[in-house]
C-alpha cells in the first residue's frame, strides 16, 4: 500500500531524480525516521512491562531516564535546526544512526539506572542534533505545497507502521522465549529475552544506517533543477531566524506540536494499562501496545491523503476534539463496570487522534509560508517548544501511576491529561486565525 501511494505522489515533488531513486529515497527516509527512536522509545513504549522487570525498576525511574533525554533533546532540536540548514541529509542523518546504536550495545548490558540515565541523556543528542531539522527539511523537499499532508503522512504512517512490524517481531521473541502458559517466568527468562530483542534491535539501526548513506541522495543531485535555491539553503540569516520566533504562527504551531506530543507520550501506558486494569499478561499487554502501533499508519496516511484535498490545519481541530472525548471517558471511569471492549475502543479513538496529529504537525508549515531555506530553522524553533514533553511527560506519567497503580491512578492521570488537548484545541484555532491573516 504505502509504495503505491508513492509512485501516484511522484508526479508532485521537487527532486530531479528517477521514479525508483524517488521511491528507495522516501523509503529510506521513513525507516531512518523511526528506527533513530527504536531504542530510546519504541523499545520502552511497546515492552515496559518487561523493562520493569528486567532492569528492576518502576515507572518513575524510567520517567527520570527519559527526562534527561528531554533536557539534551530540547538543546539539540534549537542548534540541530542551524545545522540541517547548512549540511546536506545523507550525512547528518547516517551519523545520527550509528551513534544511537552504539547506544544499543551499551543497554544490552541491563545497566543500572544511573547508567540507564546516562545512555538517555547521550540517546538525547545522538537523536535529534544531526537527525530531526535534516528529516523534516528532507521530507518537505520530497513533496510540494500541494501535498505536504500526504508527504508527512507517509512519513509517520511508514514510520508507524515500520516500528509496529519491530514490536510485533520482538513480541514474537517473547512468545518464543517465554515458557508455555502454567509455567513460572524467571527472572533469567526476562533479561535473556530483552537482550535479545535489544540486540536484535541495535543491528537492525546499524543495518538502516549503511542503507541511508547508500539510498538518500546528495544535496547537489537532489537540488540539480534549483540551483538558485540550493544555493540560498546554506545561507543562514540570524535576524530572520529570531522575526520568526516573535510571529504568532509560529507560538501557535509550537503550541499544537507540545500538546500533541504530550498525547504521543501517553500511548506508553496504553500497554501497562492493559496489564494493570485489564488483568491481561505480559505477552498479551504487549500485543495489545504493537496493535496500538498498527493504527499508526492507517490515521497517519488517511489523514493526510484527507488533509491535501482541504487543508492540514483544519483537521487539526478534530483530532484534538477526538482526544478530549476520549480522555474524559477514561479520566472519569463512565466505562469502568462495563465490558472491555468498549474502553477498548475509546483507546482505539484515542490512538487516531494522537497519531492523525503526528501526521499533521509538520505538514502546516506549508501554511505559513516559510521560504524552503529557513525549513530547518523553523523546524528547530518550533520542536524547542513543541518537544518538551521528553523532559516531562514521562515523568509524570510514572509519578502519577506509583509502584503498583490501580484503575484509580490510570483513571487520575487522564483526568489531568484532558486538559493538554484543550489547550492544543484553542492553539489549533489561533493557528488558523494567523493564517486567515496571511
């Protein structure tokens, strides 16, 4: 499905390059996209309960590990932006993979939670410096402002659907490794298996990193028809950077992206939920987190297919609508006596929501008519703010649910989360304000 959708989106891009380079270099960016996050993220979000385990540690000390990640992330994600605009993808977005999973090798150790913490804080910059700004400039080149919602859409749909197929993989590792159902799982069994999949997981990084040296274009071939813009890409202007800082688009795009993430974040306890809650066990909580991850790609796409025949920022409106319904149905237990599918199926609503935003946030910058050349800087600016929810929000997350948390901190903490998608709401409308403006 998705390289179908590929070959219809070629009439419409920007790159001077063959169908098949235009395929294998969108193909490359969407896997690079989301295997740079395998480790820190994918990995904890989809086998937490595991984790917990394994490396004898609760919610709020992962929280403290991934808040450090936020502090050296949010660094990189201002500088990492100058950077994307002044060297060409290929190059920053390689190196970004073979540091992060050198990280891997390292995590395989089943460290201690101060090393544990250590790797994060490394994980922050090794993720996001060289890596981010250079992705999304990368990916906007690709399409053309008539289709940004279909070009980010594939981004996130490939990248959801290329992560959920690692987690269903591992989850196989689990089933495989695990003893059959009646028997005790050791403590022994837990750490082999998660140094497996880490393993597995760090090869697999190294792996994607030689494909996008091999696969992504260089900048002179991929700019060969805008020799005129190419050249003004690498000039960076400082007053430029700081007018776009002071713009309300640019407050109200940052707001979206924070509130947005903040409800990506929450997707980490849609798993521990299943086994805290539903009573279900390890292996099927973390089937139900991979079957989460499967509906990443079918919002991400549809959306932004949906978003070019309109325009991304009004279907943003929606989304954060879908996600307050949902929080609140959560937050206040109306479903707590009643059976499980039906909070089943809020999750499932709660998922579209969270994901059709992920396929959104960034397509809006074609709306605020941002010269190409500034792509990264804008993209630096707007994640400063927009990521900050890695500081946080797994922190809170942890200390909201305790050591051993019961329907009543589950039902606490998305109590407290509705009011993110409300204020992502009203910035959602001020965005389309500024832009009636435009």
């Amino acid at each position: 499905m998705l390289i179908t959708i590929l070959f219809v989106h070629l009439n419409y891009n920007q790159f001077n390059l063959p169908k098949k380079s235009k395929v294998t270099a969108m193909f490359a960016l969407i896997i690079a996209g989301e295997a740079i996050f395998l480790l820190p993220f994918i990995l904890m979000r989809v086998f937490k309960p595991v984790i917990r385990d394994a490396f004898l540690i609760s919610d709020a000390q992962i929280g403290e590990a991934q808040a450090l990640y936020g502090i050296t992330a949010v660094l990189s994600y201002f500088f990492g932006g100058f950077i994307a605009d002044k060297w060409e993808p290929r190059k920053l977005l390689s190196l970004s993979l073979f540091l992060t999973a050198f990280g891997g090798f390292w995590l395989t150790k089943i460290p201690s939670i101060f090393t544990l913490k250590i790797l994060y804080a490394f994980w922050g910059v090794s993720t996001i410096l060289l890596f981010w700004a250079s992705l999304i400039k990368a990916t906007r080149q690709w399409g053309n402002q008539n289709n940004q919602g279909l070009s980010f859409g594939l981004l996130d749909g490939g990248r959801g659907f290329f992560a959920a197929t690692i987690a269903l993989s591992g989850a196989g590792i689990l089933t495989f490794f695990f003893p059959q159902k009646g028997e005790e799982i050791t403590f022994e069994h837990k750490v082999a298996t998660l140094q497996y999949i880490i393993g597995t997981i760090t090869c697999i990084v190294f792996l994607i990193a030689f494909l996008v040296w091999k696969v992504i274009p260089e900048e002179k071939e991929a700019s060969q028809v805008h020799d005129s813009d190419h050249n003004k890409e690498f000039q960076f202007n400082f007053k430029e950077a700081f007018l776009l800082m002071k713009q309300k688009k640019v407050i109200f795009h940052s707001t979206i992206i924070f509130c947005a993430y903040c409800s990506y974040k929450l997707t980490g306890v849609y798993g521990t939920y299943a086994k805290d809650v539903w009573n279900y066990s390890l292996e099927e909580a973390t089937y139900f987190a991979v079957f989460i991850q499967y509906l990443r790609p079918i919002a991400a796409i549809s959306i932004g297919y949906i978003a070019d025949k309109f325009l991304p920022s009004k279907l943003i409106v929606p989304s954060f609508s879908v996600l307050i319904f949902a929080s609140v149905i959560l937050g206040f237990g109306f479903f707590n006596e009643q059976p499980i599918f039906l909070s089943f199926t809020i999750f499932i609503f709660m998922a579209f929501g969270t994901y059709s935003l992920r396929g959104l946030y960034f397509a809006i910058i074609e709306e605020t008519k941002t010269p190409l050349q500034l792509t990264g800087t804008l993209v630096g600016i707007i994640s400063v703010v927009g990521f900050t929810p890695d500081i946080f929000m797994s922190l809170f997350n942890g200390y909201m649910l305790g050591e051993n948390p019961t329907i009543i901190e589950y039902q606490n903490l998305f109590t407290t989360f509705t009011i993110i998608p409300i204020v992502g709401l009203l910035a959602a409308l001020g965005f389309r304000k500024s832009m009636s403006k435009l």
